[in-house]
C-alpha cells in the first residue's frame, strides 16, 4: 500500500487562477496550487529547492518533483498555445502561526501597520 500524499504549506492562493492566449476557446494546461507555489518560491522568490522543500514542509526530492512537474506543463502551454488552469493539489494554507515563515509574500506575516 502506497503512502499517503502529504500536504504541501502553501503561502496563499494565486491572485489569478487563469491564463489564457488571445483564442476564443482555448485549452487549458492544469497546474496545481503546489506546483504554483514552487514556481513562486524557487523562480519569482529565488529559493533553492532545498529552501523552497524546508518551506513547503516535503522532502527535497518531493519538491525537486513538483517543480518539475510545473515546469513541464507550463513549457506545454506556452509551446502548444493552451492556457493554464491553477486548481488543486495536495495542499495546505499557511496558518500564520509560524514566527516566521520567510517565504517573502505570506498574508499572514507581511501584514503592515
């Protein structure tokens, strides 16, 4: 029996949940809210994937996997024209809890005045 998925710690949801090329009715490439949040953390953040797997509360491999896995697609849809779709995954949002959760864009902490 195979281990169950855990949750990845996702700092909050995307802004926009979709991208569309100029099309009247175009596909749509599926990335998941995980997969997002390793693009955030490692390419806009500038994370190592073993910062980015300590944040994401997963092993580097686990992360090293995801952000391959958002890679691809994303390179899919730009290549071939569709548009990218944000929805599901296995995840969890970050609590706030946390001192601090160094991720440079959580709601909870980045809170001012």
């Amino acid at each position: 029996m195979p281990r169950p998925k855990k949750c990845r710690k996702v700092c909050s949801m995307p802004r926009a949940t979709v991208f569309s090329p100029n099309r009247d009715d175009p596909e749509y490439v599926i990335l998941t809210v995980d997969e997002y949040e390793s693009i955030r953390l490692i390419d806009k953040q500038g994370f190592s994937q073993e910062e980015c797997a300590a944040y994401m509360q997963v092993a580097r491999t686990t992360a090293q996997q995801i952000y391959n896995s958002a890679r691809y697609k994303i390179a899919t849809a730009l290549v071939s024209g569709s548009g990218i779709r944000i929805e599901g995954g296995d995840y969890r949002l970050c609590d706030g809890k946390e001192q601090h959760c160094a991720c440079g864009g959580c709601q909870h902490h980045c809170k001012r005045g």
